[in-house]
DNA sequence: TCAAGATTGATGCAGCTGCATTAAGTAAGT
DNA sequence: ACTTACTTAATGCAGCTGCATCAATCTTGA
C-alpha cells in the first residue's frame, strides 16, 4: 500500500521544521548573548540602509521583508523609540510616510553583522561545505518560492526575512 | 577575498528560513481552514495517544516535544479546557501528575492527520520526489540535531516538534 | 533525621503575533 | 463634484512565547 505522503516526505518534513527551529534559536541566541536586538531589526535596518538616501515608505519595507502591515508598523514604533529610525511625512502622499534610517541606526546594523555573520558561519557554514550548501538551496527552492539567485541575494549581507 | 559565511553558506540560511517560514504557514492555514487547532496540538495529542494507557508525565512530554517546561504547562491546560485530557495526580510523586487522553482527543487526532497528511503531501511531497525528499533530509541532519532514522520517525504518523 | 539541593509544575509579566477594524487619503467612474 | 472603491497606516483585543520566580515535593548526604 502507497501512503500518501510518502515516510520520506514526511521525514523532510520533521526535519524541515526541527532544524529551521534549532538554527533559528542558536543563532537567535548568539547575537542576544552579545546584547544585540533581534534579527527582525537587523533586517529592517539592513533594508533601510540598503535604500537609496537611507529612507522607505513602510510598505516598501513591508513587501522585502515579507511580513503583515501590523507588523511592520510595530516594527517601525520599536525601531523609532530606540532612535534607530525616524519617521518623515510623505508630501506626494499624505496617508503615507516615509522611515529614515539614523546614523545609529546604521552603525548598529553593522555592528550586528559581525555577530550575525559569525553565527551563521558557525552554525551553517561550518557544517556543510559550499557544494553541500547549494545542494541544500536547490532542494528548498523547489519547496517554495524562489527567492532569488543565490549569489546575488547574499552578495554584501544576508537577510533572512522570515 | 575570502568571506567568512561564504555566500552559499549565507544563501542557504536565508532559504532555510524563508522555505520553513512559507511551508509551516501554508500547512497552518490548511488545517485552520479546515477548523482545526494549531499543530502543536497534534503532536501533544499524537504523543499521548501513542503513550501507552494514553498518559503521560508533563516532563515526558516536554522532553519528547522539545519544547520548555511553561509552554508544555499551557498547552496541557488548554486541551484540558478543550476535553481533549485529563489530569490525573501521580501516587508515586505528588509533585506530579499524568496527563491522559480523552476519546475526543484521540478522534480529533485522528480527524487532524487526515488534513495534516494531505497539507504534508501537498506542500512537500508533490514538490520533492522521494530520492529528493531524502538528499533533503541528509543535509538537513548535518545542521543539527539528530532527529532519528528517516524511515522510523515517519513511520505512522508525523510530527513535527518545532 | 534534617538541611541543602534538585525536580516538578504553575504563574505574573512583558513582548510579539494575528485578526479585525478604524481613520485618513487617493483614484476612478459617473 | 460625488459616490464608490482602493491604499496606507495605526490600534484594540486575544493568544502565545520567553523569562523569572514561586511553591511543593523529592532526594541526597552528613
């Protein structure tokens, strides 16, 4: 008898889930260790900083990094209240605005990716060999949306957009 | 010029991340859709049904989910709530308690695979072929935890213990 | 036997998430 | 100009998570 999902598939599936979780909390952990915010700002600010003269209307920001419109407007308070970014009113579009990065707002993102980077060379990099690793990327694309060429998306510094 | 995460590396914890993220949250919203409860408890349910007498510790439980010692105490108070368990006190360790599983319990557990199967198929096993599944399934145990043999851990029915 | 330490489980608090709704502004058709 | 529909952003509410702590009980070793 044929089961539905396949013991295999339902195994990738086990593991797709358990291992993304212990990576996820390792790293997560490492960079709050060295009393670093978590990863959702390093995206944020890695996004704004990216932008040309430092500044995105929200749902610009929203849309790369792929998270609801609540959350992004939260986001935005958090990173506003610790002075990381300010807000701008937008004139061509008064519902909108516009969030600016900060000079500490870009400091911090820099200071994060060297514990961010270290963390994932410790527990991505150190595991699997280059090769390996880009087996693993052509099996989890097939899995879900393409997220882009992989040498072009972490050409200066990765951003996991969960 | 080497880079410490190489850009493999960096690429695949980016897809390990997003493909995980985008999988979890179809397969959640097939199972909402379908009136169920969250996943976690499917596999608190499966893990007691499994149990034999269908009772089990809280620590037991907690162990075997991988999950930490409060979120393990909500979860069993709303299946309680829900008639999905019942406590029961422990003779032996009067600290303790067993936690057991109710019929409605184990029927929706029942109820929940067959959604849970079908979002498992559809978002993975449509998408890998069974060689494939398993590569993934190799490199994934490389970046983690040993999750147990392949073809055991599926064998019945899956959980994923995030 | 009894004090010190470990284990078991619950809970108050703060932060984050999703959902639904609201408010304000823009765009488009009539 | 005016109604209708869409876009942009914020927010109240409920639920879940992690952290720290607590209370109760068990275990160990002097």
């Amino acid at each position: 008898m044929k089961r539905k999902p396949s013991t295999e598939a339902t195994a990738a599936w086990i593991r797709l889930m358990r291992v993304q979780s212990r990576v996820l909390d390792a790293v997560e952990q490492d960079l709050k260790k060295a009393g670093f915010p978590p990863l959702a700002w390093y995206d944020a600010l890695l996004e704004l900083s990216r932008a040309p003269s430092g500044e995105m209307r929200p749902v610009e920001l929203e849309k790369q990094m792929l998270i609801p419109q609540y959350s992004t407007s939260r986001l935005i308070d958090r990173l506003v209240d610790e002075g990381l970014a300010v807000r701008r009113e937008c004139k061509m579009d008064k519902r909108g605005q516009f969030v600016e990065i900060t000079e500490p707002g870009r400091e911090l993102q820099k200071k994060m990716w060297g514990a961010y980077s270290a963390a994932i060379e410790k527990h991505i990099g150190s595991k699997l060999s280059d090769a390996d690793a880009l087996k693993l990327c052509g099996l989890l694309d097939r899995l879900g949306c393409s997220c882009g060429d992989v040498k072009a998306a972490a050409a200066k510094e990765g951003a996991p957009a969960r």
